[in-house]
C-alpha cells in the first residue's frame, strides 16, 4: 500500500470498503487513519462513513475524518459522524493536522518515559545577578556574563575605551577581530551600524573603534561603554537560542535556525521550562535545517551534543532566574564540527520588571 489511499468511487460502496478500511487498521505501522471526504457523493459518502465509524469501534487506533463539504448538513455529517463517539471529525484539514501533531508529540513524550525533566526547585539559587540598578536591556558583555554563568560559551571579548587599548586587544588576538559598541541603550547594533566585522591591522582597528564610538555616542549621548573587540568566529552552523514568557505556559525556551533571516523566514521549536535533554533533540530533529547538522557535502557533522547542552543549560536559567529575565536572544549561536562545541557571538538580555509596590 502505498500512502495516501485512493479508495473513491465504487469501492468505497461496496463489501470492499470495510475490507479496505480494515487493512489499513490492521497495519501495524498505521497509528492513525484519517479519512478526508473533500466532496461528499451520496450514496457512496455515505456508505463511507458508516464503515468508518463500524471500523472505529472495532479499534483501538484513532479514526478520524475531514468532512470538507461547506453545507454542512448533510446526514452522514450531523447524524451518523457527529453521533459517533469514536471518530473524530473535524471541517477544515489544517486543524485534523494540527490536532493529530499535538496528539503524536504528546505520546512521543509518554514513550520518553525515561528521560524526564528535572523538577524545578521552587527557590532556585541564580547564577546570575543583574547589575545594580540595571533596568530594562543588558549591555552585550553583561549578557554574554549570563550566559558565561551557565555554562554557554561565548566569544573572547574586551571591553575598551581608547583606540590604542582596541589596537592592542587586536594585535593579542593574532587575526581579524570584531569591533562592536557596547550600551544597554543599543540593543540592535547591526541596524545602527554600530558593527564592524573582520578588522585587521592597527590602523585599520584605531579607525573603526573611532568610528563605531562616535556613532554610539551620537545614538545613545552618556550611555556608551566602550568598544568590545571580539574574536571573529569562521565557519559553522548559525542557530539560535531564545527565552520567552509566555502567559499560559511561562519560561519557553526558543531553538531554531540564526543569523540575519530569524525572523524573515523562521524555523524553530518550543519548549516549555523544564524539560530534559531527549526533549531538545527531538526539537532538533523537528527543524527544516536538521540535515545541515550532519556531514554534507565533505563538512563535518556539527557538535549537536553541545547544541543540546548549551540548551538546556539556557532551560536552567530560565528556570532559575524566573522574575528576574523576562526575555534571553543568543543569535547567532555557532555549532562548530563535533567535538568543538558551540559559541555565543551575540546576546540579548532584557530584565524582568520590578513587583508593583
């Protein structure tokens, strides 16, 4: 058999419908069999259905039926499909497919019995404090020390006033370095262009951290601290890691594709605080961009161990930092080759704010 079934017309009202339903249910690798009726024919829709929900209450296994006609009264609908209390009818395909994708994640996190989240504390010690009087956004290098603190790694970074401070760092690092501002006012450097990426040379380096301080300081008059030069990272998968409240299910931890076209054109997975490291990379498994993860065209496999690390220690600190973050962006984080782990190249931190009085 092959998957859908064509099982329309004449077949369908005759003895060999039950039969064909029947051999569906009886495949063991069928968990679910939905049955989409685009354009109900009567009398063969309704010799259809009728067999459907006989079937269904001989089975263990879920029958489910689309019933896309937009009249909506026709008997076999509201009389024999919407009598049964087995079967499952819905009107609109996407919501069947939306239902039975929650109905499957939900026994795929039965079947991971063995693998379940650690119970949060209900006071957990942070790792991490705010600076005093910090309000609102982090500064780039106070978010990276969040991260530091539990366990992300993220670049190599100094933080510098004058030029020749920049100039030297530079000259340490042995390569091209990135030059960013740093200020809690200036959240979304790359937009200001506050950004310069793979400065090489003294001279080269004096000019951009000029540059880049004058526009901070024109963007943000009294809040800048400086210039970080950073390592530049080559090469890599570019993810993103995220941390969001949400009103129902609170701390959520975002995985999924990074870099610049995050939001353009997202893909990413969810999941709800807390959760274990089987939850992470059945998430991973679930992205578009999964096959990049592994070795492709002569590039190694990424380090999807460390992908799922730094996750669930990004899971930890939203469980323990509840109150005190409300929201956490990692992007890009880069997956290196397996073994080498992965690197925060930039961090978003934005604080919780205070109780009412």
């Amino acid at each position: 058999m092959s998957n859908p079934v064509d099982c329309g017309g004449p077949p369908a009202a005759d003895e060999r419908g039950p039969q064909i339903i029947d051999a569906l249910l009886g495949d063991d690798d069928v968990a679910v069999l939905l049955t989409v009726v685009n354009g109900p024919i009567p009398p063969i829709s309704d010799a259809l259905v009728a067999d459907l929900v006989a079937a269904a209450e001989r089975t263990d296994k879920v029958v489910a039926v689309v019933w896309g006609s937009p009249v909506g009264t026709e008997p076999a609908l509201r009389d024999v499909l919407l009598g049964s209390s087995r079967v499952v009818t819905y009107r609109r395909t996407g919501n069947a497919i939306t239902a039975l994708d929650a109905w499957w994640s939900w026994h795929r996190f039965l079947a991971a019995g063995g693998d379940r989240p650690p119970v949060p504390s209900p006071h957990p010690a942070p790792r991490w404090t705010p600076p005093d009087g910090r309000r609102g956004t982090c500064s780039e290098q106070e978010a990276k020390g969040l991260l530091a603190a539990y366990g992300i790694p993220t670049t190599h970074d100094a933080l510098v006033t004058t030029a020749a401070d920049a100039a030297r760092v530079a000259a340490r690092a042995g390569g091209p370095v990135v030059l960013k501002a740093c200020s809690a006012a200036l959240p979304h450097k790359s937009d200001l262009g506050l950004v310069r990426v793979g400065v090489a040379g003294a001279r080269d380096v004096r000019a951009a951290f000029r540059d880049v301080l004058e526009r901070a300081r024109e963007a943000a008059p009294g809040e800048v601290d400086g210039v970080l030069v950073c390592e530049m990272v080559r090469g890599g998968i570019e993810m993103a890691l995220g941390l969001a409240q949400d009103p129902v299910f609170g701390p959520t931890v975002v995985i999924g594709a990074g870099g610049t076209d995050l939001e353009a054109a997202p893909d990413v997975a969810h999941l709800v605080v807390p959760f274990a490291a089987a939850d992470v990379r059945r998430a991973i498994d679930g992205l578009r961009l999964r096959p990049l993860l592994d070795v492709h065209r002569g590039r190694p496999a990424a380090d999807v161990d460390a992908l799922v690390a730094a996750t669930c220690a990004l899971g930890r600190a939203a469980d323990e930092l509840r109150g005190t973050v409300a929201e956490i962006d990692v992007n890009p984080l880069v997956v290196r080759a397996e073994g080498e782990g992965v690197v925060a190249l930039d961090a978003l931190v934005v604080l919780a704010d205070p109780p009412a009085a």
